[in-house]
C-alpha cells in the first residue's frame, strides 16, 4: 500500500512540523530527571535549530514524582497555553502522569496543537489526548542511551511518513503472524494503557494497537493483558504492533515473555508484527502515535504517516 492512501483526514490533529527557530519546552509530568540528561537532550534539540527552555517546575521533587500534582499539571498546562511554544517534551517517564492525564487543558490542545513528545509513563498523557482532542503525538525520547534521535527530529521537524522494520533480534519478533492492516498507530506503554482503561483509554476499534513494557513480572501483565481483553478494550483492533518489552521476567520453566504475550495476542486474530524497535531497549525509535499507519507482517514494516 502506498503511504498516500494512508494520510485520509477523518478529524486527526496533526501538529505543524517544527522549523528553525522554534521554541520546545522541557516539562516534567511523572518523576522527577536527571538534570544532566536533560541538559544533554537540551543540547541536540539546539543542534537542530531549536530554542529550547523548561517548565518552572521541570527539577521539583516530590517523593517519587517531579512535584506534587498541581506543580506539573500547572508546567503542562502552560506550555499547551503558550503560542510560542511549539513541542512539549517530556523529560522522562516513571510515575505519576496518570494522576493527572483527566486534568489537561484540552481546549488550549485542540486550538493550537502541538507535538508531545514522551514514552513509558508519558502514554497516559498522549492516550487521553487521542481521547479529548484527536491529538497526534510523538512516541519517543531523547534521554534514555540508546535512543534514536534521528527519528526524533525527522517526527517533529519534516512531514515525511517514516518506515520502521522489524528487527530479527529482538525477542517480540518470533510474534510476528502474517497479513497487513491498515488503522491509527495508539498505545505505547502496556502498564499505561491498562491504568487509563475505562477513563482516559480511548476506543481501539479499527486501530493498530502498539505495545511496549519495561521491567515487568509475569503476573502484572497477564493481569493487565486479560483485563484488557475480558473488558473489551481491545475489541475490533486491526492488528497489533508488538515493541520492546525490556528487562521483563526470565523464563519460568520455558516460559517466557514471548509465550505469555502470544497466549494473549494470537486470540484476538488479528495481524501481529513483532520486533518492532520502540520502546525501552537498544537503539529504539521515535514514532507517531494516533497518525495513520499500515502493518505489513510479511515485509515486517511498520508504515506510519507524516
């Protein structure tokens, strides 16, 4: 399928790509960063052409989280109020985006959109966009090592549809079925997905679900893969876009991560494409979530649009 059948408007908001010169703006809504990390994710936004700064709060701590609730609700909400600010970054995951994924300015959203770029913990905040305002985000990261920051600026800074292969190496690629299937690119974070389900979670019917999951034991996801399930929040999905699930449980008598997603997945009979590099593990990519895509699992390839 070519990448022009794919780009049918049907009410999606696609922020405007970044040009030169544009401001993005370093907010903290889950736990509290590195302060180096961020100076050094900081530092290749500027090699762009970026303005960069930060949210008052962006360096707060608050037990576990960067602030208490109304501190980074205020920094986020700012920066979707700002008309100078043109992308909000996320300086990272952990916890804590969920307690306020219900309370965004999703007026300020839908009347000048603007890219959020995060993964992980962050997925709470783009899936409830997707939900209030059709939001198109971005699923990715400057901050952990290994990520691919060329994917980053090519999401935020060009208009170009952009292909990710699935790769051999990775564990997830073994769930890889066959067929092709054509739906909005939703999900990220499995953990997140399953905390919004029934409040921030927005429908998946004739959706691409993409899953991703980091430091997770067996019994968390397979509670969380069969509320998903049983509820019907993965109902009429078109297929499913299986990332990296990073440092999850070793094998219990020969049963892995693998064998427990599958166990899963393959019920809902729909096309899987596994080993697609996005997540927490080695050079992971950036992509756009609620963009409209096309799963190949034959050619292994994961089209999403510009």
């Amino acid at each position: 399928m070519e990448l022009t059948a794919l780009t049918e408007p049907d009410l999606a908001l696609m922020p405007a790509p970044l040009r030169i010169g544009d401001k993005v703006r370093f907010v903290s809504p889950a736990s509290a960063p590195e302060k180096e990390a961020v100076f050094e994710g900081a530092k290749t936004l500027k090699s762009w052409g970026l303005e960069v700064d930060f949210g008052e709060h962006a360096f707060r701590t608050f037990a576990y989280l960067a602030g208490t609730d109304e501190q980074r609700l205020s920094d986020f909400n700012a920066a979707l109020r700002d008309p100078s600010v043109r992308a909000i970054i996320a300086t990272r995951g952990g916890k804590g985006s969920y307690r306020i994924a219900d309370r965004l300015d999703f007026a300020a959203a839908r009347n000048d959109p603007k890219f959020v770029v995060g993964f992980s913990d962050i997925t709470a905040l783009q899936l409830s966009l997707w939900k209030h305002c059709r939001l198109i985000s971005v699923h990715g990261s400057l901050m952990p090592d290994g990520q691919d920051s060329e994917t980053l600026r090519k999401a935020l800074m060009t208009s170009e549809g952009m292909c990710l292969h699935s790769r051999a190496d990775e564990p997830t690629s073994s769930l890889t079925t066959e067929g092709t299937a054509t739906g909005r690119l939703i999900g990220g974070n499995l953990a997140l997905i399953s905390a919004t389900a029934g409040w921030a979670l927005p429908s998946l019917k004739g959706a691409i679900l993409l899953l991703e999951a980091v430091n997770m034991f067996p019994g968390a996801m397979d509670s969380q893969l069969t509320m998903l399930r049983k509820a019907g929040h993965l109902t009429g999905l078109t297929g499913i876009a299986v990332g990296q699930f990073t440092d999850c449980f070793h094998p219990i008598d020969g049963f892995t991560v693998v064998d427990l997603l599958r166990d899963h997945l393959e019920q809902l009979e729909v096309p899987i494409l596994g080993g697609v590099p996005v997540g927490h593990g080695y050079q992971s990519q950036s992509t756009l979530v609620g963009a409209m895509a096309f799963l190949d699992a034959a050619a292994g390839t994961l089209t999403v649009s510009g």
